[in-house]
C-alpha cells in the first residue's frame, strides 16, 4: 500500500501559520513580481477568485472582501516544506518526496495495521508539528494513491483521508474519476479518450491494453495496470541529479544599466552553482540571457543569449560567476530596457566523472575547499551573508515584493518573540 500526502492549499496554509488571526479569512499568494495569483485558500475560491487573475484586476474586490494578499517567500515555504517531509519521514521506512508540497509513504510492510487511524494519526501529527493541514488519499499504486487523495479533498474534505483497499473501493473510486483527472493524462490524451466514450477511469481500465499501448504508449499501458492495482511506476526514494539547471528571475523594474544586470546575472549564477554542489555535479557550460519586456510594443526589442564553453567542468561558484560575467559582455547593447536575465548550466556530469584538461591551471582542490566553507557559513548564518563582490547588494533588480511576510523560520530577525 502506498499513502500520498498533500499539504492542502500549501503556500496559502504557509502564510497562516504564523497568522492565527487569518485562518478564517480568504488568502491569495501572487506570483513573482506580484503580477498574479497562483495559491488560493478555499475561502478565496469561493469567492470566485480565479487562478492566475492578475492581482490589479482584483485589488478593490479584495479589499472588500477582506482577502489577505501575499507576495510568494519561497524561503518560508522551502522551510516549512523541510520540517514537512522531515515529520512524515518519522512514519515510514520509505518516503519519496514528490513535490515541495506532495510525498509518497511506503506503508507495504504495515500488515495488520489500521491504515485509516494510522493516516489520520499522520494528519493529526503534521498539523501539530508544523500547522499546515493535509489530505492522505491511500491505495496499492501510486495512481491510485493519487486519486484516493483527491477523492478526500472533494468528497471528506473535513476528515481529509481516504484509503481504498478491496476491489470493491477500487471500483469505486474508478468510476467516480473523470479521466481528465487520472494522474498523467494530459489535455490531448483527454480528448482523444473522449472522442472513444471515455469518460471515466473505470471506462480506462476496460480498454483493450494493445490499443492503450499503440495510441498512448507505454507510459498509457502502466498507467492502465496502476488503475488495475498493479504497481507499474518506479519508487523514487531520492530524485535523479538534474541535467540542466536554469535560474533566471524578472527584473523589480526595467533596468537599463549593464551594472545592475551584472549583479543579477552574478546572483543567478551563484544559485547555479550552489545547485550544482548539492547534486554533487559539475557543468561544462554557462549560457546567460537577457530579455526585453515584449508586452511593451513601443520599446525596442532584444533577446539574446550566448554559450560559454568551460575548459574544465566546475562548480565553483567564482569560476561559473566569472564565465557568466564574460558571456553578459558579449550579449549586452545598450540603449534597451531590459525585463529579465537568467543563467543556464548545461553538459552537467558528476563530480567524479569530471574531465581535467591537460594546460589548466586552476587549483581545483583550493576551489572546492572554499566552497564547502562558504556553503557552509552561509548555511549556518542565512543565504548570502558571504557573497562574491560582482553580486552587489542593489536592490533594483530584485522581484517587486510588496507584500512580502517574514522568514519565521530561517531569519533570525524574524523569528517570533513570546512575551509573558
């Protein structure tokens, strides 16, 4: 049997934690540069507010209606997300963490064991642990995990679990899921379902597998024997190491300036390589771009982009900084107002399988011990208390975060004080 857990209306739920007085009031969270929202609480839905409405649309109808607006702190979630995972963890030998908000529970060895009062003891734990409230679908596939959960989010959203074991309860839940809501089937595969009379799981399992084979490939195949109770899907205890990284982030404001550019590319190019660290990887290649705003029609437009070719694999941060730096040189025209910029690491191989180059001249050994201290204090003390120069400390081009709530958990200075 296997459990997914869902950490219900996550970001929304992040930002009550630490603000019982809006717990029964309508929260949305915007995206980046607070242009729109992309987490609503069921209270905001209610009200009708719509996924993805840009939020100077819908300021005076907030206001109204008492909606709490926040700007996204992924710091905060990140955290909160950590101190999830970590107490789910304390339920299982297995756990594969599936998203910042969603994880997979081995419970195959739970013989005998009352699954709906041990996920509801989950429930109970989480929410006490940390404060935010989760669904607990339960099944013998992960697809069927993944229906059984929002089978609890729509139907016993107050009891918020759902565990399916026979085959009557498999049935059960088959013919009450639309197949636009089956795990993996995309808008395409949908329609093409449709066009056949399928309108359901249980219309899905019936189908002949050589044609679900042919018209939906293997991936449709076992996706037909996980509705069948027939585990086809992998468990992924720890994500494979990522192929390409890319962190890339629009501008506060426009930006015209090849200074202020430079220290966002420094920045995203720092992030880069802190990811690399962490996967135990290096990359072979540095491409940096920098965009205009193609909304804005009377303004020229330029979109360049450029590759830097590494003479040895790194992930040192002033390597993979440095060659960043040389590639906004080349790309860089003035005259421009600039929207976004952004820095690629491609050609990404591991640590160990990294290619030296017989004429480098770079002490590799000093670079990696320098950057296991940084990682280190920055680890300690917060993100960026030791920085490279060419980072800078300007402000304008960092997102627009005017509603921003604080780092409870990861800022000293935002840390709750109790007072008796």
């Amino acid at each position: 049997m296997i459990a997914l857990v869902d950490c219900n209306n996550f970001y929304a739920s992040c930002e009550r934690v630490f603000k019982p007085s809006i717990k029964r009031l309508p929260v949305v969270v915007l995206s980046n540069n607070d242009g729109c929202v992309i987490a609503r609480s069921d209270e905001a839905k209610e009200l009708g507010i719509k996924m993805g409405a840009p939020v100077f649309q819908i300021e005076k109808f907030c206001e109204k209606h008492q909606v709490q607006v926040f700007s996204s702190n992924y710091t905060l979630y990140g955290s909160l997300s950590n101190r999830v995972m970590k107490t789910l963890a304390g339920f299982t030998p297995n756990i594969e963490v599936y998203s910042i908000d969603e994880a997979f529970l081995d419970m195959a060895n739970f013989l005998g064991k009352d699954l709906v009062a041990y996920s509801v003891q989950i429930k109970k734990t989480v929410q006490q642990h940390v404060g935010i409230p989760v669904s607990i679908g339960v099944a013998p596939t992960k697809t069927l995990a993944k229906m059984a959960n929002r089978f609890a989010k729509k139907t016993k959203k107050q009891f918020g679990v759902h565990v399916v074991q026979t085959a009557a309860e498999i049935e059960e839940l088959l013919t009450k899921t639309e197949i636009g809501n089956v795990w993996g089937i995309g808008a395409q595969h949908q329609k093409k379902l449709l066009s056949y009379g399928v309108k359901t799981a249980a219309d899905f399992v019936q189908l002949n597998e050589e044609w679900v084979r042919k018209n939906l490939t293997v991936v449709g195949q076992r996706m037909q024997h996980e509705l069948k109770g027939i585990p086809s899907i992998a468990w992924d205890e720890s994500p494979p190491p990522k192929k390409v990284i890319c962190t890339s982030r629009s501008f506060g404001q426009l930006l015209t300036q090849k200074e202020d550019i430079a220290q966002a590319v420094a920045n995203h190019a720092n992030k880069c390589a802190a990811k690399l660290r962490r996967q135990k990887s290096c990359a072979a290649i540095v491409q940096v771009f920098i965009h205009t705003n193609n909304f804005r029609t009377q303004d020229k437009q330029y979109y360049p982009s450029v590759n830097m070719q590494l003479p040895v694999a790194t992930n040192s941060s002033s390597e993979i900084i440095g060659y960043a730096m040389k590639g906004l040189d080349l790309i860089f025209k003035a005259g421009y107002n600039y929207k976004k910029a952004g820095v690629i690491v491609l050609d990404i191989v591991p640590e160990s399988q990294v290619q030296f180059g017989l004429f480098d001249t770079v002490d590799r050994a000093k670079h990696k011990k320098i950057m296991e201290q940084y990682d280190q204090i920055n680890a300690l003390y917060g993100d960026d208390l030791v920085r490279f120069a060419a980072q800078g400390f300007s402000k304008r081009w960092r997102l627009k975060q005017e509603r921003l709530s604080p780092c409870y958990t990861t800022r000293l200075s935002d840390v709750y004080v109790v007072k008796h």
